[in-house]
C-alpha cells in the first residue's frame, strides 16, 4: 500500500512537472524573448523589439538542433504506450509483462540519450559559447571602466545612474579616442586599435580578429561593418545591464566602501563569468584557456564520460530512493493541513515548489532575446522532458514490476503524452514562432489539470 501511494505521488509530480515546463516554462520563455519578426521568412531579429504588443509580428526563432531535440522529446513517450497495455481488451493479465517491457524501452531510451548527448554535445557546447560571451563582456567592460578618460574631471563610472550622463559621456570619451579619422564610426582598423589600448588583446585571451567579429556583431546594427557613436554607447549599455544584474547590491556597497570603484566592480564580475566558464569547460571535459592556462585542450576518453554520467545516474536515483518516502509523508501533511486534495498538492503544488528556479532563470534568460538564447531555453525544456520520461519512468515501471504494484496512472499518463506531442509536433516542424502562440500552449496547463480530473472522478479511468 505505501509503495503504490508513493508511486502515485511520484507519477503525479512527473506529470505536474512536465506539464508546467512544457505549457509555462515555454510559453513564458517565449514572450519574454520575443523579437520583431522581418524578411520574407518572419525570422526573429536578435535584440529587437519595436512593436512589444503585436503578437503576430513578434516571437522567436530557434535553430536546427532544437528542432532535433523536440522529436527526441515525442520518442520518449514510448515507455508511457508499454504501461498503458494493460488496458486494452484482452491484455489484463499481461500487466507486469507490460511494465517490464516499458522499464527496458526507458532505459534503453535513457542510455540512448545520454550516447547523443556526448556524441553530439550540442547542448552543452551552447552554454560553453554563452558563458564564454558574458566572459568576453564582463572582461571588456573591465577594461573599458579602467581606461584613462581624457579631458575629463568626472570618476570614470560605467555602473550608475545615468540621469546626469556621466556614462554615455565616459562611453562617448572612448569611442572619440579611437576614432582616428574623425569620421564619426568606429572602423574595422580602430576597433583593433581600440582593443589594444584598453588591453584586451593580452596573452591567454581571445585573440584580436574574434573580439573584433564579437564588437561588430553585438555593436554594428544597422550591419555595414562599422560602429557609429550612438551604436556604441547603446551597445555598452547594453553590456552593462546584462553582466550587472545586482545594482541595489553594487550601490550599496559603493555607500559602505567608497574605495570599490567601477573597475573593482568589474573585475569581480569578470572573475565571476570567468569561474562559470572554467567550470562548464571542466564538465565538458576540457580545460578551457585563460590567463594563466594557455595548454591546448584536453578531452576526457568516453569511456571516462560514460562511467562518469553512469555514476551521476546511479546516485541521482539513490537520493530519489532515499527521499522518496519522506516527500510523500510531507505532501501527505500539506494536503491535510491546507485542505487540498493530494493530486492537486502532487499535481500543481510540488511541480511549482521543485521547478521554480528553472521556470525563472529560463524566462530570465530568454529575455536576453537572441536566436542562441531561446534555443537554449527550449531545448533545456526539451531535454528535461526527455529526461522525465526515461529515466523517472524506468524508474516507476521497475517498481511496479519488482513490487507487484498496479498501474493506475493512464489519467496522467494520458495528458503528459498529449501535451508532449502538442508542444513538440508544432516544434519539430517549425523554427519560427509568433508571440500568439504562446496563447493556445499556455491554454494547455488548465486543460490538463480538467483532463486528468475527469479522466480520474468521472470517467473512472485508471
């Protein structure tokens, strides 16, 4: 009796969790990284977002291998079809046949996933590259906060309140520095310049023609391979808000420690992405170059990748094992005292308590609003779905079987494979996606909860 009950607690919070991300966490990661849609093709336009209300003319583009990811996705119901066998006419008896037979598709699936991922780590090598960007920024704007300002009797504060112009003027200092013709734009040969007189171009670091392509690329809107005045301090301020997030930190403490200027500031920040990079480039399997580390990469051998996520697999569902009894005593508890009906507490409580910080940090992260970042998001929504149904299936299906326990979850197995297959047929055939849809996917998460009530309380289908 208590291991059916914990089994059914954990088939809910599966099926509240994939649904959330799938409905929430999708819908909210696309309108917070919405862009104007242009071209003949509507393609998402990076940083761009002039018409924030039109949700026909605004959404996102993703690129090819998050396409690939959400047909993963739809693949990994299979083990959901094995369970359900018992409930076709004439195949009562063969229950724990079923449930065994679905324990091997998921772990099957799982190790097959987890070979694509190291044989195409596409996913990681994303967040390598966008680590490496907010390194190359922080770092710049270190720099950039130390240069030495001509002609000016202000603190050279990139970080502040620009109510009196201290930065765009500080900005505006530099660019007129490295603007050697007086043309107004900042071309490719002064941009060299300019990386080398505020010393990025230094031993261990990006090498000067890839800072270059990086300036033009994150500066140069209107694409004719120079940087105007107003491109320039708009791409600053940009840096800015995106490598500094905790301002209410950073001016208090420059009111308690009036000797922190803006280099100090940055240089922390720098050293921050800098840690965050080294250490995504540890779990890759690389030593990533730096200042002080300028050895050529080394790759770990697969067999030592494969022991290695092996081990990580093994002791992820050791501790699901271990906290398993204690997290139905505590739903148990919540729902007694708050008068709410355990599914709901399984269902939508738990899934929100436990996917709280991924549900925001993905938001936060599409808000950044670029082709790279989206595709981030979703394809983290993806592989986590991907994951739900291999791994925590195999593990359900194993104790159903070992235990003798009943399958009694087609309500909510119905509804993970349905919204599963609504998200991920929509993202598998299409890159682009308007701003409007975010409507009918997030329409999804009530549905679902209605579904599985009357499936369970009207329908009696278990």
């Amino acid at each position: 009796m208590q291991a059916q009950e914990e089994v059914m607690v954990g088939v809910g919070v599966l099926a509240g969790s994939s649904v959330m991300l799938l409905t929430i966490a999708w819908a909210g990661s696309l309108i917070a990284g919405r862009c104007d849609l242009t071209g003949p093709s509507g393609t998402a336009t990076d940083l761009t977002l002039t018409r924030p209300f039109d949700p026909i003319g605004t959404g996102v583009t993703t690129d090819e291998q998050t396409r690939v990811g959400a047909w993963i996705m739809m693949v990994s119901t299979l083990p959901f079809l094995f369970a359900q066998l018992p409930l076709l006419p004439g195949h009562l008896e063969d229950g724990p046949t079923a449930a065994l037979g679905g324990c091997i598709v998921a772990s099957v699936g799982l190790l097959a996933y987890s070979a694509y991922q190291v044989a195409s780590p596409w996913l990681q090598q994303k967040k390598i590259e966008e680590a490496r960007l907010q390194f190359f920024r922080s770092r710049a704007l270190q720099r950039v906060a130390s240069f030495p300002m001509r002609s000016t009797s202000r603190t050279n504060r990139l970080f502040q309140d620009d109510k009196q112009g201290h930065l765009t003027d500080t900005v505006k200092n530099l660019f007129h520095t490295f603007d050697h013709n007086k043309d107004g734009k900042i071309q490719q040969e002064e941009l060299r310049g300019l990386i080398v007189g505020i010393g990025l171009e230094e031993a261990g670091f990006v090498p000067a023609e890839e800072q270059v392509e990086t300036w033009l690329k994150e500066f140069d809107l209107d694409v004719d391979g120079t940087i105007s005045e107003h491109e320039f301090v708009t791409g600053i301020k940009k840096w800015t808000n995106r490598v500094a997030q905790d301002k209410a930190f950073y001016q208090a403490q420059q009111a308690s420690a009036a000797n922190l200027g803006d280099s100090a500031f940055w240089a922390q920040k720098s050293n921050e992405a800098k840690a965050v990079l080294e250490l995504l480039e540890s779990e890759a399997g690389v030593t990533g170059e730096s200042e002080e580390d300028t050895e050529e990469a080394v790759e770990l051998d697969p067999p030592q990748i494969y022991r290695k996520a092996a081990l990580y697999m093994l002791a992820g569902a050791a501790l699901a094992a271990a906290f398993a009894d204690p997290m139905v005593d505590s739903i148990g508890n919540f729902s007694a005292a708050s008068h709410i009906p355990p599914f709901f507490v399984a269902f939508v409580v738990t899934p929100f308590a436990s996917n709280a910080s991924e549900l925001v940090s993905s938001i936060i992260f599409a808000k950044r609003r670029r082709k790279r970042n989206i595709s981030l998001t979703f394809s983290q929504v993806y592989g986590a779905i991907t994951m739900n149904n291999t791994l925590c299936m195999a593990i359900f299906l194993a104790l159903v079987y070992i235990r003798g326990l009943t399958w009694d979850f087609s309500s909510e197995a119905t509804v993970i494979v349905a919204c599963t297959f609504a998200v991920g047929a929509m993202a598998g055939t299409r890159s682009t996606f308007p701003t409007w849809l975010a409507l009918p996917v997030l329409a999804l998460y009530p549905m679902a909860i209605a579904g599985v009530a009357i499936l369970d309380n009207v329908l009696g289908w278990h």
